[in-house]
C-alpha cells in the first residue's frame, strides 16, 4: 500500500530517506526551511511544498526529520492544525523521550495518531535504506508504520508504547559513547605499557573486551581499516551528535533518579571536545584528548 506522505526536515538523513520513499512509490510532499534542502530532493522526486503546513494538506502520514525536540513541537504546532484528522505522524528525530511523549499528546489532542521512530545508521544507512528504526507506538500504529518504514530501513525494532523509541536509542548511544571512552583509555593505557595498537586489538577483540568501537569504529589508525582514524578522523558519526545524545541520556537519567555515573561523565566529556578540537571529527577522535593515538 503507498501513502500520501509529508516529509518536514530534508537535511543530511531526511533528504535520502525522502528519496528512498519515492523510490517504494509513495507520493512524497516535502518541505525544509533550506532552499537547498528542498531543491535537491525535488531532484529526487519530492514535490516541493511552498511550507510546513501545505506539505501536509493532503497527506495520511507525516515524517519529521529534525535536528532537536525543541524543532519537532515547533513543527507539530503548524503541522497538527493543517492535517487531516487520523493522520498518521511518525518523528523519526532523535529527540529527549519527554519531548517525544509532549508531542505524541498534542497529536493525539488534534486527533491524530504518533510514533517515535529514531534511527540508527546514519547518513550511510539513510541512503542505503538500511537504517535501524526503533519504535515507540501502540501495536495498531507499529502495524500501519512498519511497511513505511521498512522503505528506508532494514530492521524496525517495536520497542513499547510512546517514548520507547527514543529511550532505546539514547540507552543504545550511551552504551557506545561509554565504550568508546573505554577502548581509547585501554589504547592509551597499552601504549604506556608497551603494548603495540595491534596487539592490543588482536587480544580484545576476540575476547571480553569486544565491542563495536573496537571492532567497527576503532579509534587507532592501523586495526580496523574503514575506521575514521585512518582518514584523520573524518565523521563517521560526529562528536558533536555524539554529545547531543549523551546529553539527552544524561538529561534522562536524571528526570528518571538514575545516578548513570559513567554515562554522565561521557556526556560531559564529549560536550567538551565536541566544543573544542572534536569540532568536526568523529566521535573516536575523542582518544586524542586522552594522550592516545601516537600511531
Ligand atoms: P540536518 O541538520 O542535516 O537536517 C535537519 C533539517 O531540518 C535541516 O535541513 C533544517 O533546515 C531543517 N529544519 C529545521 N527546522 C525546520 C522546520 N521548522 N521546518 C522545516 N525544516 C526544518 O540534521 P540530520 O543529520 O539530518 O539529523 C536529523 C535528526 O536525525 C537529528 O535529530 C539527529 O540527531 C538524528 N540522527 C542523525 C544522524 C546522522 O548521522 N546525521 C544519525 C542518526 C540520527
């Protein structure tokens, strides 16, 4: 079944996922409040709406793709006005789990329906189609959003009802942006121990020490070869969305009463280098400020 779909953000994500809904044959209305934005996914076949409100007129499902929460209530203000009753609104924006659950009440208020739909994978996996999407919605909505989302992505994981979405996908990074911190001081400790960068991978990663910034995103230049490391740290996935999400974990944690001390800290660590000499390097460059990476 195709939709009539309103697509609000078409940035570095919401661009290719746009474009992978026309691909599936969906009717595809888009805004963005950049030109440029709006004028490449006209070129992927979007229709170009003159705003927010008319890309969602005739729509029965709308995406938003934006940078924060504060965007996404300010969008569903023009938005839930300006679309037909029992519209469908999906925010795949990575967003704190309050906002999220603030905006999946003023649609349900105008009479829509919602879901949380963060995303894993980044702008690799939004133009692949192979993103990770996972879902907070009540089981009649999971159904009907499902198959949409199965256009841009390759697993689509129901995690609960309203919020669930969003609270996976600030768990999962915090997990990374904890372990990442991990790999690197183990890098910088072996170092001072004498220990070569390979051999030091060669042990953890195929023992307990094994994760995915190790494995995948190995902050060393040498190990892993698609790492950022060996191209000067060019993202990959940026410090500075790094710090957005601990911060959102770290924002959380608190609201829930959750000391969370090693997440707490990695927020505070990637807020400082995202700030600093992390401006516009990948995350794992983060073993630099650690007396690490002498190659
Ligand atoms: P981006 O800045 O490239 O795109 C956001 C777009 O939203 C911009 O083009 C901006 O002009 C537009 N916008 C802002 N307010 C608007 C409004 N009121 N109406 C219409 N358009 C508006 O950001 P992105 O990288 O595409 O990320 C989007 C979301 O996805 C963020 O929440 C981010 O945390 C999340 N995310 C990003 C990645 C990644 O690797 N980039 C990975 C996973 C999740």
């Amino acid at each position: 079944m195709t939709h009539a779909v309103g697509f609000i953000g078409l940035g570095n994500m919401g661009g290719p996922m746009a474009a992978n809904l026309v691909r599936a044959g969906h009717r595809v209305s888009g805004f963005d409040l950049a030109p440029e934005a709006l004028r490449q996914a006209a070129d992927a076949g979007v229709r170009p709406a003159a705003s927010a409100a008319d890309a969602v007129a005739g729509a029965d499902l709308v995406v938003t793709m934006l940078p924060a929460g504060r965007h996404v209530l300010a969008a569903y203000a023009d938005l839930l006005p300006a679309a037909r009753p029992g519209t469908l609104f999906v925010d795949c924006s990575t967003i704190d789990v309050a906002d999220a659950r603030a905006a999946h009440g003023l649609a349900l208020a105008a009479g829509h329906r919602a879901v949380d739909a963060p995303v894993s994978g980044g702008v690799p996996g939004a133009t692949a189609a192979s993103l990770t999407f996972m879902v907070g919605a009540a089981d009649g909505d999971f159904a009907d959003v499902e198959p949409v989302l199965a256009a841009m992505g390759r697993r689509i994981v129901h995690c609960g009802s309203s919020g669930a979405g969003q609270a996976a996908k600030i768990c999962n990074n915090m997990i990374l942006g904890i372990s990442m911190i991990a790999v690197s001081e183990a890098f910088v400790l072996g170092e001072s121990l004498g220990l070569s960068h390979q051999a030091l991978f060669d042990v953890a990663s195929t023992a307990s020490g094994q994760c995915w910034a190790l494995t995948t995103n190995c902050p060393v230049p040498g190990p892993v070869p698609a790492s950022p490391a060996n191209r000067d740290y060019l993202p990959g996935f940026a410090a500075a969305l790094m710090a957005k999400d601990l911060g959102l974990a770290a924002d959380a944690a608190k609201a829930a009463g959750v000391p969370a001390e090693l997440g707490v800290r990695a927020a505070e660590l990637f807020a400082d280098f995202a700030a600093g000499q992390g401006r516009g390097l990948d995350f794992s460059a983060i073993v630099t400020t650690l007396g690490g990476a002498r190659g």
